[in-house]
C-alpha cells in the first residue's frame, strides 16, 4: 500500500516530523481506518525517497502516542481504538463569511443535478428476514448448477489470462453471442446471428442503451398500465414522456396504442405485473401499429423460460418482418440475477450505435461469466438446467393453486399459464391487498400488492380494482413452504375478515345509538 504523503527536504520541519504529521493526520481524518495495515518501512521509505530509520523513527512516534500498534512479526497497524481529538469551539457564521459563501455555493451545485427520478425495488422491501416471501421474479437459488459452473469457471481460467487482462468486444463475447444466437432461434423461433446480439449487464442496462438511442426530453414512449417499473423509471428519466395504454386478458389494447409515440414497451410473453399473454392478434395489431407510425417495439421477454400448459407462442421478433422490434432478453430468472447478463437482439440499423453506446458506458461485460455461460448452452448444460427448472416450477405453481382453492377459495387467481409468479384478486367485499400484506408480514409471510410489487401505477388504473390484487412468486419456495404459508394466509384473511364484522358491528350501534338520540331531540308532532 502506498500512503499519499510529501516530504520537502527544504523545509523547516525534520523528514520525521513531516512523515509522522502527515499519517497522525490521515488517521485523525479516519481516512487510515483502525486496524489498517500499514507499509513495510523499507517500502515507505523507498517511495518517500528517506532513508529507513527516519521512517522507523515515525512509527516509534505514532506508536508512543497510541495511534499505531507492532504487532511482530507481522507488522504496523492502525490502533484498533484511536484517541479522537477535542472538537474546537464552534464558530458561528454571520452574513458576508467564509461559511455563508461556501453555503451558497454549495447550494448553486445542487442545482447542477439533472437526475431527479427514482429506481424500481429489486430486493424485496422487508427489513427483516420473513420465514416464507412470495417476492416476484426470485428463482430458488438451491437448485442453481453449482459444481457444473465452478467446473466452467475453473476450466476457463486454466487458458490464457489475456482476456482477463484485456478489454473485450463492447457487443459480448463472440461465443456467447453465437450461443445466445442459436438458443432464441430454437426457444423462441427468432431467425438471427451473432453480429446482431449484444449482451448486457441484465435488462436493466439493456433498457437504458434503448433510452439512450431512442428517447430524448418530450419523446413520446407508450407503456403497459400498469407496467414494470424499472422500465418506466429508466424512460421517464431520460425525459421520456410516459403514455400508458391499458392492458386486459389478451394483453396490450393496441387499439389505444398512441401513433406519436417513438418507443412502445411490452411483456407480450408474461404480461408484468397481470400475468396475460399478448394473443396472436394483438401481436399482428402492434406489429402493423409499428409499420403505421414508424416506431420500435421494445420486447421485454419476461419468464420467457417458463411455459406450463403446452408450448408457447413464439417471440414478437419471430413476427417482426420490417425490423422494428428490439428482443430483450435475460438469464436473471433461469440462473440468477447475480450473474448480470442478459441480451439484446437488434434491428440491424440499431446495431452498431448500440455497441459505440455500450462501449461508453462500460466498455465491456466480463469476460470469465460470458466465456462460461458460452460453453454451458453450447453443451447442453443450459437446456438440461431449464428443463429441470420447467418441471420443478410447474409442481410448485400447481401446488400453490390447489393449495389457495383449498383454503382461500374466494381468491380468484389469474396468469398460471407462466412465468414465475401467480395474480391473486381478492373478494369485492373482502380486505384489500395493503391490508393483507401488512398481517401477513407481521405473520411471517411475504406476499405483495401490485405496487410493492415493483410496478408502475399510472391515474387511470384508479379506476381499476388494482388495489385488491396481490402478487405470489412461488419458485423459490418448497411445495412444504408454499402450505405453512398458505395456511397463514388463511389465518390472515379470517383474522381481517372478523375484524371488519366487528368493525361493521360497532359501526351500526354506533348509528342505531345516533338514530335514538336524534329521536328524542325531535319535537314532539
């Protein structure tokens, strides 16, 4: 380690003296933290250009007054317990001082900041750790491959380490876009080559490339409502004017689809957060809707890995025939979101903006995950691990199912066909979502409101019962897991279903009592 200190052998001080001022003060500004290790004095005192015994000397004097402790033969270490300074009496500032000037002009830099939006929630809400969370999008990280990935990795750190010295290709590694290539052609029937894909830190980032090729201040974007919020946040903060249109049992309402708009965003495969699947008709609606007014289509293939009730339909880019759909898509679900890769499948003209655009953001995804990844689709390990996935996670929605038409009837449950969570709509007359959130937290048990749920509102879903729809995602959770929760769900809905009849009960002796008051101040007829 290398302490940024100066020494002036011109000046009036000893060398030692300069050494000792310029680490006491390092240590008294906490920028040199307790239990810190300091450099070998023959090391200091070679970047210092000092012979050794002055640093020595240096030490001995920090050590005297307790801010240094030799721990032999180890070494020099910050003292676990520094002595902290007497603060100096407080000076108050009055108009025209040093204090009120830097006051002002720290107030002018504030002024600076151009990025006043707020991001999405990707960790579920809860200070605390809930014995069962129903948190949305969280695949069970018991069943990720782990001894076949730390084979790759080991196996790809055996080569050479000038990748791991080296910048790489902005657009990914030509490998695991050549892999990326084959897998949506075969999964989701999308005919493309490695010189299209460009691989990304998730959809996160892929959606901010987007923005930052497409959405400048007052462009119009058209949005599900409601929608994901990581979406919606990422356009509204490159000044992208939102305009939500509503979504129903098929999906988007093309229909009500703005022609102004530059950039329309969808989940056609797994609508988010209400679970509908775009229909094929919609699908040609937005398709022409698109070719009518000259904007792209940015598909989010949400769950796109996880189809129960027979095959799915292919991609919205399968359908693209002017090339006017932008394919996102991630291994966030089916590995892990820790990994942070995810990809991109671009219009040809959007290609190499979007990798001089990802160049400049961070040059270049890894490369050690990417070089994995590679070899895992391209030897099967990838398909074999989606599969299991498929078989484990369809056992788990089923059990969830049964377990809430058991005990929780009155629940009427919506999106099943795929993806990773269910949408629950609670009874008219029932408690709404926040109401059983907040007990079923206080019981242990995670379930969320559309809201909470890492989804954009718009006004006009007001008027939609949104307020009485929970979300579940049940695949990291046990089918065991998924029947104690379920059974405190249970209690839960009983728990506020007493309490509003005893609400109920107070409410009408409440008024029968006013009505009897207001009675006998009536004068007599």
């Amino acid at each position: 380690m290398q302490l940024p200190i100066r020494v002036d052998p011109a000046a009036g001080k000893s060398l030692q003296s300069q050494i000792a001022e310029q680490i006491r003060q390092l240590i008294l500004d906490g920028r040199l933290a307790p239990r810190t290790r300091m450099p070998a004095s023959r090391e200091l005192a070679q970047d210092l250009d000092v012979s050794r015994n002055t640093v020595i000397g240096a030490f001995a004097r920090l050590t005297a007054e307790g801010l240094l402790q030799t721990r032999e033969p180890i070494g020099t270490f910050v003292a676990e317990s520094v002595p902290i300074p007497a603060p100096s009496p407080q000076v108050l500032p009055h108009a025209g001082s040093d204090e009120t000037t830097r006051r002002g002009a720290r107030a002018r830099i504030r002024q600076r900041l151009q990025f006043h939006d707020e991001s999405h929630q990707v960790l579920a809400p809860h200070a605390r750790q809930l014995s069962f969370d129903f948190w949305v999008g969280r695949p069970d990280a018991r069943v990720f491959p782990m001894r076949v990935w730390q084979s790759l990795l080991v196996r790809m750190l055996r080569g050479s380490a000038v990748h791991l010295c080296e910048y790489g290709d902005p657009q990914g590694v030509l490998e695991l876009r050549e892999a990326v290539a084959v897998h949506v052609g075969a999964t989701r029937g999308i005919a493309t080559d490695a010189s299209r894909v460009l691989i990304t830190n998730g959809i996160q980032e892929g959606l901010n490339l987007l923005a930052w090729l497409l959405v400048r201040r007052g462009v119009d974007v058209a949005v599900e409502s409601p929608c994901y919020r990581g979406a919606a946040r990422v356009f509204a903060g490159h000044g992208g004017v939102l305009r939500p249109v509503p979504v129903d049992e098929e999906g988007l309402v093309c229909t009500r689809l703005p022609r102004s708009a530059a950039l329309a965003y969808v989940t056609p495969s797994h609508q988010y957060p209400l679970g509908a699947t775009l229909s094929l008709r919609r699908r040609q609606a937005l398709l022409a809707w698109a070719e009518d007014s000259g904007s792209y289509i940015a598909e989010d293939d949400y769950d796109c890995d996880f189809f129960y009730d027979g095959a799915p339909l292919p991609a919205l880019k399968s359908l693209d025939r002017n090339d006017q759909v932008i394919y996102l898509g991630t291994f966030s679900k089916s590995l892990g979101a820790g990994l942070r890769i995810g990809y991109m499948v671009l219009p040809a003209e959007l290609c190499e903006p979007a990798r001089h655009a990802k160049a400049l953001l961070n040059n270049c995804q890894p490369w050690l995950e990417q070089a994995a990844l590679a070899a895992f689709i391209h030897e099967g390990g990838f398909a074999e691990h989606a599969r299991r996935l498929r078989q484990l996670y369809t056992l788990r929605r089923n059990h969830l199912c049964a377990a809430l038409a058991h005990g929780l009837p009155e629940w009427q449950i919506d999106g099943r066909g795929g993806g990773m969570h269910l949408v629950v709509r609670l009874p008219a007359d029932g408690p709404d979502a926040q109401s059983v959130e907040s007990m079923a937290r206080a019981r242990g048990v995670g379930v969320y409101g559309v809201e909470n749920g890492n989804a954009q509102l718009f006004p006009a879903d007001a008027g939609d019962p949104l307020h009485r729809v929970l979300l579940l995602g049940y695949a990291a959770l046990t089918e065991a897991e998924i029947s104690e929760a379920v059974l405190r769900l249970r209690q839960v809905a009983r728990a506020l279903d007493a309490n509003d009849a005893v609400e109920a009960a107070q409410g009408l002796a409440v008024g029968a009592a006013a009505g009897a008051i207001s009675n006998t101040e009536k004068p007599p007829s």
